[in-house]
C-alpha cells in the first residue's frame, strides 16, 4: 500500500469513528497498521484494503471496535465476515495455483 493508499484509509477510518481532529492521527495509523496486520495472519496472505470493498468494511469495522476498547467482541460478531474473506482469499489463491486466473 503507498502513501497515498495509506492517507485515504486514514481519512476514511476516522470518517467512519467520526473523528474530526489531527492530534489522533498517529494513534489512528498504529490501530490501522495493527488491523492489517491481524487480517495478514487470519488469512495467511496479504488482504487488499484499497479495491475490495467487504475487506475495507472489515477493517473499518475492527478499527470501531479497536476505538470502542471491545476487540475482544470483533470475532465472534464478525465470524461470518472472517470466514467469507478466508474463503474468497483461499479460492483466489486455488485459482492461480490451478492457471485459471
């Protein structure tokens, strides 16, 4: 992800936690960071922020609970989520290796 990736990701989570100032901002980015990296290791590769809307959802979604101190809720409430991104990582993942894509 560039910079310019990384800046619209930012705008758009503090967007999505209505959050309106600066000062948080570096906070902000290590939570965002933090969530990469928890969705890199649920799913064994990296997961695409920018083009795919259900992962970007995903991580505003983990980001709000990050904020709200409930991260111990995210899995159970987004069970379905996580399990369809596994799936749609690992089919995409089968299909290269089979030559389909």
């Amino acid at each position: 992800m560039n910079e310019l990736e990384k800046k619209d990701l930012l705008n758009e989570v503090k967007s999505y936690l209505r959050i309106t100032w600066n000062e948080e901002d570096p906070d902000i980015q290590k939570m965002i960071d933090r969530a990469i990296s928890y969705f890199k290791s649920i799913a064994g590769t990296d997961v695409d922020f920018v083009d795919d809307g259900q992962n970007r959802q995903l991580l505003l979604d983990r980001c709000r609970y990050m904020r709200n101190h409930v991260i111990e809720e995210f899995e159970e409430n987004f069970k379905s989520e996580i399990i369809n991104l596994q799936f749609r990582l690992y089919k995409v993942a089968e299909d290269i290796i089979d030559g389909t894509i």
